[in-house]
C-alpha cells in the first residue's frame, strides 16, 4: 500500500509526490500528456510498455504520453509525476491526466 500521496502546484505546473514501500507497485496506466517523472529516493523499476529499466536516484525520467508504464519500489522510494496542467482541483487530477483505453485497445 502506498504510504503518502502529496500534491504540489505552481503555476500551469503539477507534481504528484509517492512514497512507495519496498514491493509495492503503482499501478500501470497511461497519461494524455508526455510528463517528467523524478526518482527522489531509493531504487525503482519502471517498465514503460514493454521495456524495464531500473534507477536509483537522483534520476529524471519523461514518459511518453499514451505509454503504458508501471513504477515497482526496490527499495523505499520517493517517486514524482511532474504535469504541465492548469487544474488544481485535485479530485479532478486523474481525470485529467490519466487516458482510458478505448474498446479498441483493449483487445
């Protein structure tokens, strides 16, 4: 279970802070939008589509929109999702950023 969720704003600017304990996984989805994402803490592996690489931080990462990726903590991590969005509603967030496969694509 992942321990914290914090949100960050600036202008047109978002950042999502996760800290994730050892084991855990976020869950695999894709964004609208190509983003940065920034290892903070610890040791990762991100598979972006089919791909899996490990970082251990500092290390900053973009992810392609439309791309499926996954964050798996190696160790305790401090994980960022930096957006280039104006929302600042933070019950809106997800549905902003995050696409949903169409009938098509799920096949």
């Amino acid at each position: 279970m992942i321990s914290a969720i914090t949100h960050h704003f600036s202008d047109n600017l978002y950042a999502k802070e996760t800290h994730i304990p050892a084991g855990q996984a976020l869950m695999q989805h894709k964004h609208k939008f190509s983003h940065l994402s920034i290892v903070a803490q610890g040791t990762v592996e991100v598979t972006v589509d089919d791909e899996t690489k490990v970082y251990m931080a500092p290390a900053c990462i973009e992810v392609e929109k439309g791309k499926n990726h996954r964050v798996f903590a190696l160790t305790d991590a401090i994980w960022y999702c930096v957006h280039s969005i104006p929302e600042k509603d933070v019950s809106k967030i997800d549905e902003v950023l995050i696409r949903i496969n169409s009938p098509e694509e799920e096949v």
